[in-house]
C-alpha cells in the first residue's frame, strides 16, 4: 500500500477528531444526575447554561471536519483491499463511503437537531406556557425531522460497521478479530443498554458512545495499515 505514513497520520487526525465529537456530546447530552426523560424531554435541560449548547455545537463543527480527514483515507484503504478480490469486496468498500459521508452530515443534523429542541424547550420554560404546552411544542419539533434524522443514523452507523467487519473478519485488515466490536453500530448498541441501568454516570458517558466506538474503529484502521504489504519496488 503506497503513502502509509500519510495514511495513518491522516486516521490519528480522524481519531483526535472523533475525541473532539466525544467531547461536544457530553457538553449537550450529559445531563447530569437528577435527570427525567419524558419522551425526547429532558427535565434538567432548563438547568443547563446557554454557554455549553454553545460551544458543543462550535466543538461539533470542527471536530465532525477532522473525523471526515481519517475516514477519507478509510475509504482508500479500502478501496486498495476491494480491488484485491471478488464483487462483494467491491460492494463493501462503496457501502463504507456512503456511510461514512453519511456520518458526517448525520453526526451535523443529529447534534444541531437535539440543541435546537433543548434550546427551545429552554427558552419557553421561561414563559408562561404550561408545561404539557411546552413539552407538546417541542416533541412537535422533533417529529419533523425525526424520519430523516433516523435515516442518516441507520445509513450512516450501519453501512460503515457492517463494511468495517466483512473486511475485518475476511483478514483483509490484518488485525485480530477481536477488534470486529470496536466500531460504531457496536457501540451504539451498548450505549442504548447503558442507558437502560438509570445511573447517571454511566446514562452521561453513552451521549458519547458513537464517537468513542469511532476512535476505536480508527485505531485499528491505523494497524491496519502498518501491516499492509508494502509497494513493489520498480525494477
């Protein structure tokens, strides 16, 4: 594989990135302890300052920006493995790029969508409305852009897992396949769980399950990497 070095230079700038997502995450969706869910309602939303909406949004901008630098050279390492053998590789390796492209506009669409509904329901918390008006306003948000927001996320967290794994599990990545768990869909699946054991602390940490499940995904890209063949020398 030619321009190694760069590559997986690339893929680290992907992962500090996805640390950046991880953080801008928790600033908009750790709740903190005390924390009722009535639907998509979060009752300590009207407790959280205007300033962390903020830069959770700002922090999101740049650091969807840096994720997509690692997952482009994901989608040209799997381009150099699809060329290698069979149609299925060829079809894995377009999934990945539709979903990671997928991901960045999700990951966008997804944080502006749930900050717009906290910063609503904020602001008319401070009004004289009563709150089943409050709530039925801003869940009343929520279903307009709840079916494409659901969309990007299947698309998006699916196509590139399931891509990530036939590769992975066919050898293709030439790491252990232990490391077929770490990616996204895996992690968005334990953080759904961790969200059913109502502690606060661990409710707070899966708001940042996706990223976290992708700087796993771009570590062992990185491996990956360093242990494809390198290029003939031309005689």
């Amino acid at each position: 594989m030619k321009n190694k070095n760069k590559v997986m230079r690339n893929m680290l700038i992907g992962m500090i990135g996805a640390a950046i997502c991880m953080v801008a995450c928790w600033l908009s969706g750790a709740y903190g302890e005390g924390n009722v869910r009535n639907g998509y309602i979060q009752s300590n939303w009207p407790k959280m300052p205007f300033m962390r909406f903020e830069i959770s949004l700002i922090l999101s901008g740049l650091g969807i920006a840096l994720n997509y630098v690692g997952l482009r050279d994901y989608i040209k390492l799997f381009r150099y493995m699809r060329r290698k053998r069979g149609v299925l590789n060829r079809q894995m390796g377009s999934l990945f790029e539709v979903g990671a492209i997928a991901y960045c506009i999700a990951y966008l669409f997804i944080q502006s969508g749930y900050i717009m509904m906290a910063l609503v329901y904020k602001l008319l918390f401070a009004t004289n409305l009563m709150g089943a008006d409050i709530i039925s306003t801003t869940e009343g948000m929520f279903y307009y852009i709840a079916i494409p927001l659901f969309a990007y996320l299947i698309v998006s967290i699916v196509g590139m897992s399931v891509a990530y794994m036939h590769f992975l599990w066919n050898g293709l990545m030439r790491v252990s396949r232990i490391c077929i768990l770490f990616n996204p869909l895996i992690f968005f699946g334990i953080g759904e769980l961790l969200k059913l054991t109502k502690l606060y602390y661990l409710v707070d940490f899966a708001a940042a399950s996706v990223p976290f499940g992708m700087i796993l995904m771009m570590a062992a890209g990185m491996v990956g990497v360093a242990k494809q063949p390198n290029p003939k020398p031309r005689a």
